[in-house]
C-alpha cells in the first residue's frame, strides 16, 4: 500500500478549476518528482494534500487514512510537513524561533532538541544565523530555513514546492544535496520543481491538463551525480570541455602568434606571413588534437569520443522505460 494516494482530485479557486484529475502514488521512502511549467498545478497538489486548498472532489488517502477533508493541522498531527513556494520564513523571528514553531504541535522536548540538531548538521549555516532575524538572511538560507522549519514537525511525508526558485545555483545544489541526504535518512518526500536537471535523475513524467504522472525515484541530485562520474554539470563548462584543454592552449598560442606578427609587421616591416601561417597551422592542430588525443587516465573531462557521452548516463538510457 502506497504511503500517499490521491485519486482523481479536483481542486478549485472559486469557480476555476485548478486540478483536473490529478492521480499519483507516492511509496514509503521514496522522493517523488512532480514537474510541470507555470499553472499546471503543482503547488495546488501540495495544498490540497495539505488541506490549505480542499480537494471538492476525489479522496486523498495517507497512511491507509482518508485526509481530503482533514484540517490543516490534523495533517501536520498525521506526519505531513510542508516547505512552501516562496519560503515564507517569519522575517522578524530569528533563525532559533522559526525552527521552534515547526514543533509548535509537538510536546516531546527531548526529541525536538534532537530534531533541531539534526537540522543544525543537515543546515550548518542556520546553527551559524541561529540568532540572526530570518529576513535579513539571503534567498538559500531562507530555503534551509524553510525545509529545516518542516522537518522540525519530524514528518513521515515531506512537501516541498519549488527549493531552487529565486537561490543562488551554487546554493542550490547545496540545498539539493541535502534534501538527497534527507532521503537517504528515511524520510518520504514529494518534490515540486520545474528545473528537471536538478530534479531528476530519470525524466519519466508526463505533464499536462488532464492526466499527471510523477517521477519516482530520484536517489540522490542529477547534476551532483553527473558531476562525480565526470560530465560538467552548466553550459559553460560544457563548451570548455568539447574544446579540451589541448585546443585551448593552442588557441591561447594562436592569438599570441598573431600579436607578435603584428607587432613585426608595424615595427621591423616584416613578419605578418610567417605569423599567419603559424596561427592558421595551429588553428589546423588544435580539432586534430582534440579528436585524436585521448584524454589522461581520471581527468575530470574524461569522455567517450569527442562528442561521447558519460558511460554511467549512457547506461541509464538503456535502461530507461
């Protein structure tokens, strides 16, 4: 029996209907990814599974348990926490009394101080702000404060919508890493999100009006997991890594043959035709070096061919439904 069950929901906003029949499982222990544009519903499944915005229609089942009509708290009481779209941290409470009022349902003290160490080792820059006001914190920070605030409530299910929205990519992906190692540790999470290179590690979702699918399970984050097995993980790097560091040399030598036979062209009268022909040989060496070279054993742009791909992704794709 699946941990959360929603079949066939409809939701609205008075008269306009937001949710279309939404069904989807999500399995103890798994971390589901539920991906979509703008309006196509995402964060009106996690209200309505957190009874913020009722379901008129269909049932939502948790833990053998029918919630679609439950109160707000009585899902927190049932083990569902949520990390909403935009943070919405206290910003005149400082890091410690937003933390505390994510147990505000709880009475056993000696496992919140428990659960607030586990959020300071999962956060460590939150135990560093912990007396600091949550609104003069940045984007990132807000978001752990966010995540951490939930996670305080101890939850069997953990919701969260949109974590990488308005941060920092390098915070992002700090912020992915962990939400893996929340995973990891046990806890069920359904993930709302639209950039699916942090989201996903297989795209097995299907989006749309009608009918939506999540994608089950991500174990771990895509780009980290890309980054250890060596495919760079933003388009930057990837267009360094097609040229190799051998092209760049030589086109680092190119341009400084092309300065010296100017310079002997304007002062000595002579020069510009054994400079050229140097940079237009180099420029004929550096894609002969790249296709040819191979790359030195556990190089960081270690790849199959010049325009070869990743064997660990290579053999995700094989296997992919």
């Amino acid at each position: 029996m699946a941990l959360l069950e929603l079949e066939d929901i409809h939701t609205f906003y008075g008269n306009i209907e937001a949710l279309k029949g939404v069904t989807l499982e999500v399995h103890e222990g798994e971390c589901v990814t539920l991906i979509g544009s703008n309006g196509a519903g995402k964060s009106t499944t996690l209200r309505s599974i957190s009874a913020l915005t009722r379901a008129r229609e269909g049932s939502i089942r948790f833990a053998g348990a029918e919630i679609t009509h439950a109160a707000p708290q009585d899902v927190v009481r049932l083990g569902i926490s949520q990390a909403p779209e935009g943070r919405h941290c206290f910003p005149r409470m400082t890091v410690r009394e937003n933390l505390d009022l994510g147990a505000y349902l709880r009475n056993d003290r000696s496992s919140i101080e428990q659960d607030m160490e586990r959020v300071y080792s999962l956060f460590p820059r939150l135990y560093e702000r912990e007396r600091q006001k949550a609104g003069t914190m940045s984007g990132g920070e807000q978001q752990m404060l966010a995540i951490g605030r939930a996670l305080m409530a101890r939850p069997k299910l953990l919701l969260l919508d949109e974590p990488s929205m308005g941060i920092a990519p390098i915070l992002v992906e700090r912020i992915y890493a962990t939400i893996a190692e929340i995973n990891h540790q046990g806890t069920t999470i359904l993930l709302v999100e639209q950039n699916a290179n942090f989201a996903l590690d297989e795209p097995r979702v299907r989006d749309g009006d009608r009918t939506r699918r999540a994608c089950r399970p991500f174990r771990g984050v895509a780009r980290e997991s890309r980054r250890a097995e060596g495919l760079p993980g933003n388009m930057t790097v990837v267009v360094f890594a097609l040229l190799g560091a051998k092209a760049l040399y030589l086109t680092f030598a190119w341009l400084a043959s092309a300065i010296a036979a100017s310079w002997l062209s304007d002062r000595k009268g002579y020069g510009e035709k054994p400079g050229l022909a140097t940079g237009l040989l180099l420029t004929v060496l550096a894609p002969v070096i790249w296709l040819v070279v191979p790359a030195r054993a556990g190089s960081k742009w270690k790849r199959l061919g010049p325009f070869g791909r990743d064997k660990g992704l290579v053999a995700a794709d094989t296997n992919r439904d």
